[in-house]
C-alpha cells in the first residue's frame, strides 16, 4: 500500500487517533489525549457504553492548563460489526478527522478475511499491518517460524501426538468462540485422544482439536515483556513486563491439590481463558537476556521478504515476547511461547519501574504510542511509523 497516498492531504495540525472498541483502546487513547490528540473510537452497538459514556470526554474539574477533562473518547463511530469499518461511509468519516489508526488483537479475531483489511482500509495504520496475522499458528508462515528465524528459545513442538513423550500443552481453540482458548494438559498420545474427545463431546473445544498445535508444557514463573521499537530513535525498549489471570485456572490455583481433584471428578473443566493482567517484576539479572531477545526479534522482522512485509520497515512500536522464566541446571533461561505484533493487551505494564528508569516516570504503552506519534508528526517523520 502506497503510504504518500494515505497520507496525502492529511492535516499534520489536527490528527485524530483512531482506535477498534475493545482490548487496548482506552490505554491507546488515553495515552493519544496526553499528547495532544484528539480521539475516534469505532464501537461495536451493544458494547458502546464504555466508550461512549463512561470515559468518553466531557468537562473535568481541574484547573490547570494542562487538564483535558476527564475521559479520553472524543467520539464513536457505531457499527453493527467491527468488520464494519471497511465500508465506505465509516472510511470516510475516519478520513474527515485525519485519523491514524493504532491496530490491536481485534483487527484479526473479527474479521473473517484479513486481507481485506491490510488492502481495502485506506487509513495510516500505526504499525505493522502486514503482521498481525503472523500470530495466527495455521499460517504458512508464523510466529514459530519467525521466533526459530531470530534464534529465540521457544517450548518443543510434537509434529504427531505419537511422539508426546512429557506433558505438553495442546493449544486447542473454544468451540464457539473460535479466538479464544480452551487449551489442555496430557502427558502421552492415549490422553491426548481421550481428554480432546471428551473436551470436543462437551461443547468446549472446536472439531478441528486434532490440528492444534502441541507443544512441551514450561515450567516456569510466566512472563509477558512488553517491547517498543521505534523506527525515530532505532532503539529498542522496555516498557514494562506482566503475567496473564485466566479463568478459571487461577481459580484452580487458590485450591489446595485436594480440591482441585474434587472439583475436577465433579466435572468442572480448567480453562485459560485471558481475562486480564497482572503488573511483575523481574530480577535486573534477567534484564540483559531479555533485550537480547528482543533484538534478536526486531533484526528478524527486518529481515522478512516482501511477501511478509509489505512496508520492509519490521516491527514498529509495541510487541510483546511472552514465555516463562525456567531454572535449569541452576541457571535461568526466557522460553518464548507466544508472541503479539502490536499492541498487547496489558495497559497495567506502567506500574513496573522499566519505562521510569528510562523516561524518569512511568509510561503506559499507549502512552508510549502518543509520544511516538506526536514526535513523528513535528519532525514530518510519520511515514517511518504508519503502514
């Protein structure tokens, strides 16, 4: 996608930051607010009010200078699907207020044929819009090819259940909600049929379970590090790191072990479904092995052929590494078994120390974003950070 022509006629004086309703929006806009920006958020009829009432901007009760009110939506866009926000009317109206678009998880769960959104949706991406998809396992090309390409650590992928040989996680989608996971723990081929059959009876895994990827379970202290590449300054940082709440595994975790057998042969089923974040720290020590995969990572989106990146700029602004730290041999190492290509879904990273030791206060990732954006604009730099 040609980016003069999205840019093109765009009022550097006015820009607008647009956002999908839902995962990271309001970290986004919050962060856009304080740097200036005015706000449009495309929100889904049924799920609107947190974004059209309860923080949408109204008149605050500060008095400084800098107070913009309270909230951070200046406005919505209502559709009746996010895919909606391909269609022409809604374009158009993004593009009346300048908009620069910062994508998130939803840019790939809602839409059914992503290709359309990386060549029909005319409005600058922040980002790489290409690699979204990339997190998606069924692609020819994926985040394990792409983590084995930068030399990354990452768990132990069984090609055929006949080979699981210790326990693995079998990363099987819910069968009604096809973006959401219904992982599950075995330890040899014979479970791995019985515990996906019964799962796939019950309702709670899709049909195509079989397919799933399996991969050698980590035990490990998991950790999200939560990455920001900026193509103005060419270094890399940390902007925080978390660990995932799933339901209704933490809740299995707050039982002692007898319990959670009674719970488990009354047929209450451990799901990982993401339900939020928790802000952690890691030891300094860790620090350096963690940049170093990070690096390694930015290097290898740089090096993706044009079929993969359309742009040959790699990464652009927030990724996340997640994994766990493992204690081998009495030495610790990062095992990576996931990976976000934009903006991950855990606004709370502010609360760890690493972007106040850089910047000398704490800094949200969508914080981050603004000031990227806001730098990118008064230098006339923003075709370096759009797609």
């Amino acid at each position: 996608m040609d980016i003069s022509a999205l840019l093109k006629g765009l009022d550097l004086k006015n820009i607008t930051i647009g956002v999908l309703g839902g995962h990271s929006a309001l970290d986004v806009c919050h962060g856009a607010k304080k740097h200036g920006f005015k706000t449009v958020c495309v929100a889904r009829k049924g799920r609107e009010k947190t974004y059209g009432q309860y923080f949408k901007t109204r008149q605050g009760i500060g008095n400084r200078e800098s107070d913009f009110g309270k909230g951070c939506i200046d406005e919505i866009i209502l559709v009746d699907k996010f895919e909606d926000v391909l269609k022409k009317d809604v374009q158009e109206k993004l593009k009346s207020l300048n908009t620069i678009f910062v994508h998130n998880r939803y840019f790939w769960v809602y839409f059914p044929d992503y290709s359309k959104l990386e060549n029909d949706f005319q409005i600058p991406i922040f980002g790489s819009r290409t690699f979204v998809k990339l997190e998606e396992r069924d692609q020819p090309y994926n985040q394990y090819h792409l983590l084995h390409d930068a030399g990354i650590r990452t768990p132990k992928i069984f090609n055929s259940p006949e080979d699981i040989d210790r326990p693995v996680l079998v990363k099987a989608a819910e069968a009604k909600r096809g973006y959401e996971r219904a992982f599950f723990i075995v330890g040899s081929k014979g479970e791995w049929e019985r515990e996906g059959t019964r799962l796939e009876q019950e309702g709670k895994v899709g049909k195509n379970w079989r397919r799933a990827p399996i991969e050698e379970f980590i035990v490990g202290a998991p950790v999200n590090f939560n990455f920001f590449w900026s193509p103005l300054t060419k270094e890399l940082e940390l902007l925080g790191t978390d660990t995932r709440r799933q339901t209704n595994l933490d809740g299995f975790l707050r039982m002692t072990a007898p319990e959670q057998t009674k719970a488990i042969a009354s047929g209450i089923p451990v799901k990982m479904i993401e339900t939020g974040h928790i802000a952690c720290t890691v030891k300094e020590s860790i620090l350096e092995k963690a940049f170093a995969l990070g690096e390694q990572f930015v290097a290898a989106t740089q090096k993706l052929p044009k079929k993969l990146d359309l742009s040959g700029k790699g990464i652009i602004g927030p990724f996340a590494l997640q994994g766990a730290v493992t204690a081998e041999d009495g030495k610790e190492d990062i095992v990576i078994f996931d990976v976000s290509l934009r903006i991950p879904g855990s606004p709370g990273t502010f609360a760890t120390p690493y972007s106040r030791y850089l910047y000398g206060e704490s800094m949200s990732v969508g914080e981050r974003i603004g000031l990227e954006l806001r730098r990118a604009v008064q230098e006339k730099r923003l075709a370096e950070v759009v797609t």
